[in-house]
C-alpha cells in the first residue's frame, strides 16, 4: 500500500454512532469486561460519537515484506469533529524518521480540511494539494481504507459489512504499555480485498485507541502507535487544518492536483 494513501487507514475506525435502525447489542456496565466483539464495536462508537477533539502523539511504522524495508515517521496528530458529525480533519506532523540510514530530523506535514489533503515536505519545501472530496459532497477521512489508519468514527454495520470481528484476549505483555488493552481483530471478508486483517488495541477504562496494525495481502504492514491521547482536553486551532498555497517567491514548489483536471496541473 502506498505511504500516502495508507497514512488515513488507522484513524477511522472508532468515533461513529451505529446508523438508525441497527439493531446493536446492549454493551456490558463500564464495570464489566466485554466479551463479544459487536459489544467492543458497540462502546466503541458511543464513546468516540462524543469526541470533539483528538490530541496525540503518533509513531507510525511500516514494513515492506519483500524488501525488506522497515521506516518509522514519529510526530503528533490532531483530529476536530464538527458538531454535527459531518466534517472531520487532522493534521499529522512528522518530525523524526527512522529507516536504515539511522535516525534523521525531518519536518513534513499531512493536513485533511474536509476537501483537500495536504502534503507538506518542509525541508524540501515541497507542497502537495489533492482535492479528495467534490464540491457538496463529504467523505470520512478515517474510514478504514481512507488517508489515515486509525480507528475513529466508524459504525459497527459499516465495519462488519468488509471485515469479520473477533474479540482476543487482553494484551497481556507485562512490558508492553498496552497491557489490559481490549484487542479485536478484522479479518478482510472478500479474499479479493488489498488488506488482509486489522489488529485493534483500545484503551480498557476510556476505549480511545492505542494501536492499529494493518497487513496487507501482499505481506506489508502499517503500524499506528497513538500515545499520551488527549479527547475533547484542548481546543483547535483553525488554522491547524489550513490548505493554503504558500508562495512561490518564498522557494515552494507546488503541486495541485484537482479531481476534474487530473494529472497534476
């Protein structure tokens, strides 16, 4: 899966309510463990349908099984729901990355305002406009093969429709900061679909997620690492989600790519 398109798939599914008229199963008291994954599905959705806010710090890992390949981006991550649920956006700033060549310092950020998705290399002063979302319509940025892996505000109808659930037991590695996480595991229901299986972490007492591990037919993984995750705790700035053209004359190059005037122009 390329970087860019798979940088969404680990923050879409967890922040939606089931849709009317879906029959849902009643999840357990607070105080008692889940023990089906439709009951995870189900808490999950509540809990995340009153998230506004989203801060976090994010590593975000992926390998490529037949090179070989192993590359970490480390940064933060910032998501903003509207009231109404309609327009999500985030922007992830990387500032470290890790491959073979050791560790390097490295400034890029990937920015979602509801139309538009960002990619700005700053070091190389490189920006990148796709416009992913026509005028009038809406789309989930955190859906499961959107642009950024993660768990947040997916339906457990709209889950179940691609993947069978299964609920693991808790994460139990004494040394992992995991440890008495819910663990759920998607399974692709097609053998024709590009991912194989999600792996999902969530926070046993808030149900915010703490890890997504993806892995694709082909043998390739994408690792979302969510850490110190902070719901509705902190206001955003608007500007955060700005997809402003920088100028020219200040070195940028630019590349925008429109849906109606593909390639890029």
């Amino acid at each position: 899966m390329a970087w860019f398109a798979s940088i969404l798939i680990a923050i879409a599914l967890i922040a939606g309510q089931p849709p009317a008229g879906a029959a849902a199963t009643e999840p357990p008291a607070a105080s008692e463990p889940f023990t089906t994954a439709e009951q995870l599905l189900d808490a999950v959705a509540a809990s995340d349908a009153k998230i506004d806010t989203l801060h976090t710090t994010i590593r975000y890992e992926t390998v490529q099984d037949l090179l070989d390949d192993k590359q970490v981006r480390k940064g933060t991550a910032v998501l903003h729901i509207s009231p109404d649920r309609k327009l999500k956006q985030f922007r992830v700033s990387f500032t470290q990355f890790i491959s073979s060549r050791g560790l390097e310092e490295q400034s890029r950020d990937y920015i979602f305002d509801g139309r538009y998705l960002v990619e700005r290399l700053n070091d190389e002063k490189q920006f990148i406009k796709r416009e992913v979302v026509r005028p009038g319509q809406e789309m989930d940025p955190m859906a499961i093969d959107g642009p950024l892996p993660l768990p947040i505000g997916q339906s457990r109808e709209s889950i179940l429709k691609r993947f069978t659930a299964e609920l693991l037991e808790p994460e139990s590695d004494e040394t992992s900061r995991l440890k008495g996480c819910y663990r759920l595991r998607l399974t692709a229901r097609n053998a024709d679909d590009d991912l194989e299986m999600v792996d999902l972490w969530y926070d046993s007492q808030t149900l915010l997620p703490g890890r997504a591990l993806i892995t694709e037919r082909s043998g390739d993984t994408v690792q979302v690492d969510l850490a110190n995750t902070k719901g509705n705790q902190a206001e955003v700035d608007p500007a955060e989600f700005s997809t402003a053209t920088p100028p020219l004359e200040d070195g940028w190059r630019i590349d925008i790519r429109l849906l109606e005037d593909e390639p890029a122009r």
